[in-house]
C-alpha cells in the first residue's frame, strides 16, 4: 500500500481566510520511499500542477492520501479549482479521490483536544509534540508570493509535508483505542 503525504499552498487576494477559489499555487508531495516534489504554479501553471498531482494519484492503485486539514479544505480546493481551469466536473475530479484512503490528520488528533478545532494547526500539533519546525508561517505566504519570494513558499510546502509525515508516524506509534476489544474481532 503506497502512502502520499501532500500539500497544497494557495494565494488569494483577499485577507478574510482561505477560501474554496483560492488559486493553488503549489502541491509538494511524497511517498514513503521517495523525496518531496514540488509542483509550481508560477513555472508550469495552476492547471498542470493540478493535473500532474491527480495523474500521480491515479497512479497508484488505492493509496492513502496522508494531509493535515485535507477533508476540509486541500481536496475541497483541488476539485473546486480542477473544475475553474477546465480539468473536469467536480464529480470527475471527485472520483480521483474515492479510489483512495485518506487520513486527515487534523481528524485523528480531535480526541486529544478535547473534539475541539481550534489550536490545531499543523505547526502548533507539531511543536506540542516536541517537533522543530522550520520555515515562514502560513500567514506569510500571501506575501511571498505578491513578492515572487518563490523559495519561501517551497521551502514552506516541504517542511509542511515533513512534518505531516512526521505527525503521521508519532500517531501509528500511538496506542489509543476507544474499542473496548479489537476491530479484528469483527
């Protein structure tokens, strides 16, 4: 079973929070066996980057889709903006993602903040688990990117897929279950 973590950047002109139109301007990915790529919209275009992520996707038969936040707002975005740039129908698009496994990080640590969304963010999980962080916040990437600071926001994009990969690996160590015996009973 292959596993990608990914993540997606997006820039929006506007200050009120990310939205689902909020143009993607970079996807970095991985596997486990494999280094992190970065796919850029100010090199090849929103449209290819999106296409070239789906197409590695669909190359894989079954994989987990391992993200922070993803069912809530990376896969959102993908299908919205892969309709915006003519790549298919949200239902096209949507498919992509039904032959796989996600695993949202944000979801599996609601139970250790009490259900609570709120102080979540993939940083701030990871500095509660004794990770370093490194690399611009996510609040500077609007302006990295009106700047054209373009390794700022990819060295941003890496960092997050590490330390998605890095939560992802502390948490199948993690031995909590609310199942009084195994599912494999079932």
């Amino acid at each position: 079973m292959s596993r990608i973590f990914f993540d997606i950047e997006t820039y929006s002109p506007y200050d009120d929070g990310p939205r689902l139109d909020d143009k993607i301007i970079s996807i970095a990915f991985k596997t486990e066996d494999s280094s992190i790529t970065v796919l850029k919209e100010w090199e090849i275009g929103e449209k290819e980057v999106i296409s070239q992520f789906l197409q590695c996707v669909e190359g894989y038969l079954k994989p987990n889709l391992v993200g922070h936040n993803i069912l809530r707002f990376d896969i959102p975005v993908i299908v919205c903006r892969s309709f915006e740039t003519g790549l298919g129908k949200p239902g096209e698009i949507f498919a992509v993602f039904r032959e796989t496994y996600v695993i949202d990080l944000l979801q599996c640590l609601l139970p250790s903040n009490n259900l609570y969304f709120r102080g979540l963010g993939l940083q701030n999980c990871a500095e509660m688990l004794g990770m370093k962080v490194s690399g611009c916040p996510s609040s500077q990437i609007k302006e990295h990117y009106e700047k054209g600071a373009y390794d700022e926001i990819v060295d941003h994009n890496k960092e997050d897929v590490r330390i998605t990969e890095k939560i992802y690996n502390h948490l199948i160590q993690c031995t909590f279950s609310p199942f009084r015996q195994g599912l494999e009973n079932t």
